[in-house]
C-alpha cells in the first residue's frame, strides 16, 4: 500500500502549490506504506512512527518484517534518517541488505522496547550508520 491509497482526505489527488505533496506528508498516509531496498526486496511495511514529544522530530519509523498474517512477525524500530521515500515506485526505501534486516535489533509486538532510552537508542542508529534524532549535529 502506498500514501495514494491512504489519502482519505485527497490531499495528494490533485498536487499543486497549494497542497502537501512528498515533501509535507500526514503521518497517517505513510502507516502501511512498503519498504524496499536497492535491489527491489520487499523489506516489509510501516506500522507506526514514533515522535519524539520534546523535539517534535520524528524518530523512527517501526516496520514489521517476516511472518504471515500478522503471525509470526517481527518489529525493528529503523531511524527516520535511515529512510528515502521513493516518489516514483510510492514506497520507502531502506538501504539495507534482505539478511541484514532478519539480523537487526526487533522486538515483539507484545513486548515494545523503552526507546526512550539513549543506550537501546544508540544501538539501534549504530546498526543503520545513522546519527541519532537527538544528537544537536544530526
């Protein structure tokens, strides 16, 4: 699914200077949105964006990889900067090889790491090579 199918509001239906377009989006057109990488691998879909409430960026996008009917599946937390959104194809792309992402830090959907927590945080942008959110140099 891509933010046009999720658009309830037509926001996208007729771009022009006065509307969003990719470079101004609702949070809500981008959950479901596919994640593929360099070499067209399905990587799995956006399930939820985390805001960091104090800087109002965002923070990470949470994917859900693996499993079937929602059985099964795993959820990685990936850097919002470790994103590219592909206006082409309408979808995200995450530079990331296909094992790689099998190998990545995720979690249970029943049991959500505290990703407030700066220790849980710096593994998780040293795993993608991206500086975190909250670093005032990032």
């Amino acid at each position: 699914m891509n933010y046009l199918d999720r658009d309830t509001f037509g926001m996208y239906k007729s771009h022009d200077e006065k509307g969003p377009d990719p470079s101004l989006m609702g949070a809500d057109t981008l959950m479901g949105n596919d994640v593929y990488n360099h070499k067209e691998e399905d990587l799995g879909d956006i399930k939820e964006i985390m805001l960091d409430m104090r800087s109002g960026k965002i923070a990470y996008a949470v994917l859900s990889f693996g499993g079937f009917l929602g059985m099964g599946e795993k959820l990685f937390a990936v850097p919002w900067k470790a994103l590219t959104l592909d206006t082409v194809n309408k979808r995200f792309i995450l530079n990331v090889e296909k094992d790689r992402i099998n190998d990545a830090p995720g979690f249970d959907k029943d049991a959500w790491p505290d990703m407030a927590d700066l220790t849980w945080a710096a593994g998780v942008h040293s795993y993608y090579g991206t500086k975190p959110y909250y670093d005032p140099l990032a």
